[in-house]
C-alpha cells in the first residue's frame, strides 16, 4: 500500500517437530541494538536480554514509536523483546499484573490506541535463517520481508513477500498476506509450516498442523490474537525473476487505464498479479520528478510466466496511451519492491480502511472514477488489487483466513481529520454494490477495528470457530488490543 502522503518440499508433518527457533542461534540478529547496561527493570522483570522501559525512561518514547501513527500507544512498560524467552517473560508479567498485551514489529499496522498495557516489540528478533534444499526459510518475529527477500534471493527462490520489503514478514503473513506472486500461489498464511508462539499462558509453544491443528488453524488469519509468534517457518518457491513494474499514467490517461485495467483482469492467467493505485503526488520534491504534481493511475504487474508472454500480455495496458514513467521490465526478483514503488522509512500518519469487492463491471469502474478518479478530488488514495487465482482455493491446510471468494480488495489511505475519514468512510458506502462483503485486515486500520467489522474477515462459522478458540487459548483476552476477536463474541 502507498499511503497519503506518499511520494512516492515436503509437508510439516513429515518434518522433525523441533522448535523452528531452537534452530536459530541467532535470534537476536545483527541489528540488536540493545544495550543492556541502559535497561531498566520493573520488578518480576529481571532476567531479559532485550531492555525494557517505563513512560519518562529515556529509551521509551523511540521503542513504542510505530511508522504508522494513526493511533498512539502509551503502554505501561515496552519490552525491547531480543529472544523468545523476552517474550515469554513479558507475556507472563502482563498476565501476572492483570495488564492486555500488544505487540509491533515495525508499525506498519495500527489498530486501536491503548495505554496501561504491555507492548513487546520484536524488531531486534529479525533472523532469518534459509534451507535452500528444503525450500524453507525460518524467520524471527520482527523480520522485515527485505530481511527474508536478502536471504532468499541469492538462491532464486522467492518468499510469498508483499509489496512493502519494509513490512514485517510475520504480521503479514498472520493477517493472510496478499503478495505478488499469490494468483498464482496463494496467502502467504496457505504456506506456512510452523509457528512458535508464546500463549496467554505464558508457554511457547511449537505449533504445527499435526501437533495442535486447532492453534495452527486459528494463527494464520486470526493475527495477534492468538499469542505472540516467535519465529515462523514457511515455504520458499523457485521463481527468481518476473517481467513486471509500473505503467504510471497521468490524468488524461487515468480514467481510460482503469476502465482497461478492469477489464484485462478477466482474462489474465495466474502467473499475473496486478493491482492500480490513483493518487495525486504532491507538487513537492520529495515527488519523483516525472509524476510531481500528477494525478496519477499507477497500475503495478508482475508476471512470473515467460518474458515474451508477459510483454504480450502488457500490451494492451501500454496501448491506453503514453506513461509518465513506464518501469515494466525483465527484473531480478530481489527487485520486486520496486513494482509498487511505496514509501518505506519516514513516519507517517494514515487510516486505512479495505474491503473486499466481486466482479468489477464497467458501472463499478465509472463508480470508482467518481469516487477517487482525476476529477474527484478525494482527500485519500485508492488502490485495487486482483484476487482471483489460487486466492479462491483452499489450501490443504485449511487456515483462517477469509476472503477467498474476493475478485479484488479496495484499499484507500487517508489523513487523520474527520473530515477526510467520512469521505473515505462514504467511498466505501457507495461501493458498496460491487461489494463481496468481508473486511481485509492486513489493510483494514483502525476506523475497522470494532469487532463486528473484524468478524467479516471470516467466513461466518471460521469466526464463530475462532471464538470458540479464543476462549481456550486466550480467555481473559490478553491479546486484545488488535483487530479483536473477543471471547465473548462480537457483542
Ligand atoms: C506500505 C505497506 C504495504 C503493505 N503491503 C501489503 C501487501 O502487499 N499485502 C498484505 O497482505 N499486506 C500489506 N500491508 C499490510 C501489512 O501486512 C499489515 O499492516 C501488517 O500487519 C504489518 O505487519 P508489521 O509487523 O509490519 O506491522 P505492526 O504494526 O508492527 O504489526 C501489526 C499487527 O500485526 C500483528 N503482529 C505483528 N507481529 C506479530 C507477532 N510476532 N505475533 C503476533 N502478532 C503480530 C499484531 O496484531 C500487530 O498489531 C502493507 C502495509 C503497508 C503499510
């Protein structure tokens, strides 16, 4: 996702059941910057590699700053979490002192705004660790996908990453995750083989699909709350290049490059992922100079069939008109951040609220164009992207995750006024026809997080399930201060 103010093998149960992070030495990683002898500790607290810090230590207001600050998080006590026994340790006091827990690897997901609680941060656990034979990579909670990606890359096999190298890889992967290479493989949740988590209860726990197939289930599309996910173990793919990038049309093209766009989607094989954003960059020289000052209908591909074929492909979209900047291109997969081109480091502030659409018709595309198009003059930014493909199909682990059904997902980005918020808020009303009905939570924000919006993320009886598992693994909704799903039910 861009946001506002951008400028822009075999299967787990064959598998020895060890601990996927007792494989990893080192988990704390080479970008621990802990430094013990600046760590404070309340009490019940000794013992932690990573430091930990209360409101007016020194150290907290940097550990609890997220990138995104649509909502603030004023916890208790951070714990800079450096290992799993971090995390452990922090679960176990939070329950201990009746406090819910939240945890942030880089901040790219607000939720809901909390204070008085425990926040775990995992960025210091950003290991990763790549089986090239088996196809496999083990990455630490707080690995980023370009973590993964520069682990991976170098023996040409691909993670099912998305758009953002910047994003967490385990968040991502908890919410479902939508990459590029999914029509073609599916949620990155569909391909995961193990978890270790740390529990309600204070346990961590090595799950699986043949030792606890309930918790397995419920993590991948349940999110954070579950537990705290220590390390991940997933699947990697042979794919190490694609013909892909941005076609960035400007106004007068716009309009006709998401008609041609929607269009095109009907008829594109799996190997395609694709998605449009329309955005205005502002007239700012932090815009890349082709596209400052344009409104701008930004349509990403990545095809990972043969270059000839995907050039083919391509065609009709190139035959909309001239392209601003036109970066579609044979390309490493190394490179594959490059094709939503999004902005990465610098804080920001955006809500975000998604949703799921069916079909697109031509209606739909006229409706999307008033709404957001060259002339619409939205306060937030768009983007569509296409499901379809292996998105539709269940994987052989079943998983939580919902939205197979979807053709695509409509995102948008707004700023923090209220103003802007009902606009957005009214975006989505007056899509409503071409609606499928669920939320996406990987890009839903917090205007999204009561939890009667949450429980349409899930098929009606995986949700009233995911209750029914809240209640056993998390009773007393210590991980509640998320996209929630309460013991109790929606309410
Ligand atoms: C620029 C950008 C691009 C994106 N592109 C995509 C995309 O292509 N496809 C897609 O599906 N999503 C995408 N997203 C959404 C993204 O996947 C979610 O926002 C995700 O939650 C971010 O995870 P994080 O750890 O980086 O963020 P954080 O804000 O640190 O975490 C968000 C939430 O994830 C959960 N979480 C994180 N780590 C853990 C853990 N170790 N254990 C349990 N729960 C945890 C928690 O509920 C936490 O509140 C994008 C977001 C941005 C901002």
């Amino acid at each position: 996702m861009n946001h506002p103010s951008d400028r822009p093998g075999p299967h787990p149960s064959d598998r020895p059941r060890r601990s996927a992070a007792s494989r990893r030495p080192d988990v704390a990683g080479p970008s621990d910057v802990s430094d013990p002898s600046d760590v404070s500790r309340p009490s019940g607290l000794s013992g932690l590699t990573g430091p930990a810090y209360e409101p007016g230590d020194a150290g907290y207001e940097a550990e609890v700053a997220p990138l995104n600050r649509a909502v603030v998080q004023r916890p208790a006590l951070v714990v800079g979490a450096a290992c799993a026994e971090d995390v452990a340790a922090a679960v176990r006091y939070a329950v201990g002192t009746g406090r819910a827990v939240s945890v942030m690897a880089t901040g790219h997901g607000p939720s809901v705004a909390a204070s008085g609680h425990v926040l775990i941060t995992t960025r210091r656990m950003d290991a990763v660790r790549v089986d090239p034979e088996a196809r496999i990579c083990v990455v630490g909670a707080g690995a980023r996908w370009r973590d993964v990606l520069a682990r991976t890359t170098p023996h040409g096999l691909a993670p099912l990453n998305g758009s953002s190298p910047a994003v967490g890889a385990v968040g991502y992967t908890l919410g479902g995750g939508v990459g590029l290479l999914g029509r073609r493989f599916g949620y990155a949740a569909d391909h995961v083989r193990s978890l270790d988590v740390v529990t309600a209860d204070g346990r961590t726990r090595h799950v699986t699909a043949a030792d606890d197939p309930d918790l397995f289930w419920a993590l991948r599309g349940g999110k954070g709350n579950f537990g705290v996910v220590v390390a991940m173990e997933t699947d990697l793919f042979p794919v190490a290049r694609f013909y892909g990038g941005g076609l960035y049309f400007d106004a007068s093209h716009g309009p006709e490059a998401l008609r041609t766009y929607v269009e095109w989607t009907r008829k594109v094989p799996e190997e395609m992922s694709s998605s449009v954003l329309l955005i205005r960059y502002p007239d700012h020289p932090s815009s890349p100079a082709p596209l400052r000052g344009h409104f701008v209908t930004h349509v990403r591909v990545a095809h990972t069939g043969p270059r000839d074929e995907g050039e083919r492909l391509v065609a009709p979209l190139r035959g909309v008109g001239p392209r601003l900047l036109d970066t579609v291109a044979e390309t490493p997969y190394s490179a594959i951040g490059t094709v939503h081109h999004e902005p990465t480091e610098e804080p920001y502030s955006a809500f975000d609220r998604a949703t799921t659409l069916g079909p697109l018709d031509r209606a739909g595309a006229e409706a999307l164009l008033s709404l957001a198009g060259p002339s619409a003059g939205a306060p937030y930014i768009v983007e569509l992207r296409h499901h379809g493909g292996a998105y539709g199909r269940v994987p052989r682990v079943p998983s939580a995750v919902g939205a197979r059904e979807a053709e695509f997902t409509l995102y948008s980005g707004t700023g923090p006024g209220e103003e802007e918020r009902a606009a957005q808020l009214a975006l989505f009303e007056k899509m409503r026809p071409w609606g499928a009905g669920a939320a996406f939570l990987n890009f839903s924000g917090p205007d999204q997080s009561a939890p009667g919006i949450v429980a349409t993320a899930y098929a009606p009886g995986d949700h009233a399930r995911l209750v029914r598992l809240k209640q056993r693994y998390d009773p007393g909704n210590v991980f509640r201060v998320n996209h929630n799903i309460r013991p109790g039910g929606p309410g």
